[in-house]
C-alpha cells in the first residue's frame, strides 16, 4: 500500500461514515457518489459505482481517479466504472488512469464535485493545504492549469522546507564535499556560492540575497532541474518568498509564494492559481550551472559554500538524497512523454530568452565541448560537459568558437577569451554576455515546452 494511501486512510474515520448515501435519492449529489467510494463500508462504495455507471457521463472520471489512489476498495471496481463511463480501457491503476486523464483535456470535469473532493482529501491529509484550495480560485476560469491534474506528492505544506538566507561558509570549511559532488554554481555581481544538490535535494528552494539580488533557486528533483529566478517582480514592494506547496503537475512540483499563496509552476516561474495567477507575472531567470565541487572550487577559489548546519535533520551525505529515482529510467508521478527523439529521463540544457525556447541533448556534448549555434536569430556559443552535467551559454555576434589548448575559448579572429559566470572576456576587454538556462529531464522540458520548443540536431 502507497504512503499516501496509508495516510489518508488512517485519518479517514474524521471524515464520518455515511451510513445510508443512497437513501434519499433526491439529495444525491455527485459529491456524494464520490465521497462514498472513500468512506463507509464497501457494499455502499460498490453502490454508489453502480450509480455512477447508471449516471453514463464521463465528468465524474477525474473524481474517481482521484478518489481510486485514496480508496480502500480495490481499484478493480474502479477501473470497470471507468471503462464503462469513458468508453475506454486506459488500465488497471491511478497512475495508468492519470495518464488518460491528460491525453483527454475534451471531457470536462463536473466541478463542484471534483473542487469539494480535493478539499476533503487533502485538507484531512494537511488542513494547512486549505491556503491553496480556495474554492473561489479552483474555478475553471481561475487556472491556468487542469485543476484534475494537481496531485498530492506524499508531503505536507513546506514538508520539504526551503532554506531562507542560509548559512554559508569558506571553501576552505568545506570538509565534507567530495570532489565529485555535484553543486549548484551561482555567480552574481561578484558574489559567488556553491549549493551541493546533495544538501538541496532535501530542501528544493532557497531564498537568498546574492550581490544584491533577490533570488530563489527553485530545484525540482523529480524534474532534474534548478532554476534560478530573481524574486523582486514589478507591483510588489518586496521581494516575493517562495516555498513547496507539497502539490504536483505532470510531476513537477508546485511552489508557492508566501504573501499570497499562488500556487506557481517551478519550470515556467508563471503563477497558476491563486491572488496572482492573473498578474502577468513571469519570473526572470538567472544563470546557473550544475557542475563538479573540484571545478566550482579550481575555477571560483573565493566562493562560499552551503553549510550541513541547515538547522534540519537530514542525511545530507553523497548520493543518499533520491538515490533510487536518479538511478531509475522510470518516473515517480504520472505523466505523458513523447520519447521518440528521448527517452524521458535524458538530460537537456534549455534556454529560454528572446521570445523563444530551445533545448539541447545533453548527450550532443560528449564528442565536442562547444557548439556555435543559434536560436530566434540569436547566435550562441554552449560550452558543455556530458559527465559533470555541466553546460554555460553565451551570445556570440558574430564569431564562432573552439576550444582553446590551455583552457578558455578561441574565436576564429584569433582571440583567446576567458570564460567566467557572468560573460566570456577578451584581453581587450570586449565581454560577451552569459545567457540563462537550465539543465531538465527530457520529460519536463518536452512536457511543458514540446509544442513551442526547438531541439538542438547536432
């Protein structure tokens, strides 16, 4: 048994047997069908599929789905009322059934029903999740997401705590990094910092000042992404505070901000539902690199680097923190892939900017460290390393590059440039300027961004 299941069935006796759902059927509502098939004894849950059925419209699939991950009555009873209701046989599990449920954006879901029951789950599970669950924000209108598709990640509001203004220490302090531990390597105004992903992973979110910018890096483990966003957003006197709702979307976590609790999406950094979701606000993102603490330290000898005294008891050691999912092809939360160019747990580098969206394969590394390219007749020069994760892009003009035999990069008017965590510099001093992008599962990157995307050829 799942422990979502298992949690919400421990706490399921608050939510009250209904001794006779089906007594008055005049007052059935589909709420009640639904609810039924979660609480009191199993010949009414049986009963009230039966009404369902009888009923024939697909609009209460997305409550059954939900309501079969939480159930105790075996999800066979489940999938044949789903079957008979969409016509279709999708599975024999949620997860299979959640897959369906976002090929299928057409069937509409009957609202009222699918808003209460969400509530009454997952406020028995943490009734702090109500600050994301007002009725007056669900509303169809109101999203920018498919409300069916929000799903519980088996955690409470900020049960996965975000770090705020850690502290840091010297290089120099480091002792517990190995060198081939994998950091999180921000460089801004001359302040630099390293961020282990194995200190991180825990957390997902930091908020920090760095060299006077407001920022949250908000790291997705499930997505493989961490995506640096600066927090001082146009409206807002202050810089906006973001943690983990403890929600998903198409595995992807869903973060939040304190002052008004909108629920945002990680990837995008656009809020979703909640006070803010029709702000047009749009989160401006920051340069990041994942690469080696060996080569964060060699190439940044001044940073400073997350202390292990987070004040929270985690194991923070090398390789422990998702362990099993990074080393696994398979996806924790349900979601739809297109992996015919792919496969969904490849590694790309993605850059958003210039009204435009590309990724590039990891993999497209492996032979050759720098690639010239372009994107919305922006050209672009990507220095990357397949084995460290590791990819910094920068604008070119009109040059093109290679490496150079000591380090560095070669242009092909024989000038020999620097490459820092701001911009690539000349002897000259001619700089050109660093572009921000992230690393992502193909899944993600592909699930969110396929229509509008380009991908990198080689």
């Amino acid at each position: 048994m799942s422990l979502s299941r298992r949690r919400f069935i421990a706490s399921s006796a608050a939510l009250g047997a209904v001794s006779s759902p089906l007594g008055a059927q005049d007052d059935i509502t589909e709420f009640d069908l639904l609810r039924t098939t979660l609480v009191g004894p199993p010949e009414n849950a049986i009963a009230a599929l039966d009404k369902i059925r009888e009923r024939g419209s697909p609009d209460l699939a997305s409550g059954l789905i939900m309501a079969m991950r939480f159930s105790q009555l075996p999800s066979t009873h489940f999938v044949e009322t789903l079957t008979a209701i969409t016509g279709t046989g999708a599975g024999n599990n949620w997860f299979d059934w959640m897959l369906w449920q976002e090929a299928n954006p057409q069937i509409v879901p009957h609202q009222p029903s699918l808003i209460a029951l969400k509530r009454e789950i997952y406020l028995e599970i943490d009734p702090n999740f109500d600050v994301f669950l007002k009725p007056r924000h669900l509303r169809r209108d109101k999203m920018k997401i498919r409300l069916e598709e929000i799903t519980w990640g088996g955690v409470r509001k900020d049960g996965i705590p975000s770090l705020d203004n850690p502290r840091l220490i010297t290089a120099s302090e480091a002792s517990y990094m190995r060198k081939g531990d994998l950091v999180f390597g921000v460089s801004i105004n001359g302040d630099t910092r390293a961020y282990p992903l194995r200190i991180m992973g825990w957390h997902e979110m930091f908020n920090e000042v760095i060299g006077g910018i407001p920022v949250a890096l908000a790291y997705c483990t499930l997505c493989g992404s961490g995506i640096l966003f600066e927090t001082k957003v146009r409206g807002r006197t202050k810089p906006l505070i973001f943690g983990s709702s403890g929600f998903l979307y198409r595995s992807n976590k869903l973060m939040f901000d304190r002052a008004t609790h909108s629920l945002w999406n990680q990837f995008t950094g656009k809020p979703v539902s909640g006070r803010l979701v029709n702000s047009g606000i749009k989160l401006k993102q920051r340069p990041v690199v994942i690469t080696t603490w060996e080569n964060w330290k060699r190439d940044n000898p001044q940073t400073r680097i997350l202390s292990m005294q987070t004040g929270h008891r985690r194991d923070y050691g090398s390789g422990v923190v998702y362990r099993d999912y990074f080393a696994s092809k398979d996806l924790m939360f349900p979601t739809n892939v297109d992996q015919r160019q792919h496969r969904q747990k490849d590694y790309v580098f993605g850059i958003r900017e210039f009204g435009g969206a590309k990724a590039w394969p990891l993999k497209a590394f492996r032979k050759r460290k720098v690639i010239n390219d372009a994107m919305r007749d922006k050209k672009l020069v990507l220095v990357g390393d397949e084995k460290t994760r590791s990819v910094r892009a920068f604008e070119r003009n009109a040059l093109t590059f290679k490496s150079a035999d000591k380090g560095g990069l070669l242009s092909n008017d024989g000038t020999r440039w620097q490459i820092t965590e701001e911009a690539l510099v000349a002897p000259d001093g001619r700089t050109l300027p660093r572009v921000p992008g992230h690393i992502a599962y193909w899944f993600a990157w592909n699930g969110y961004l396929g229509a509008e995307s380009e991908i990198y050829k080689g």
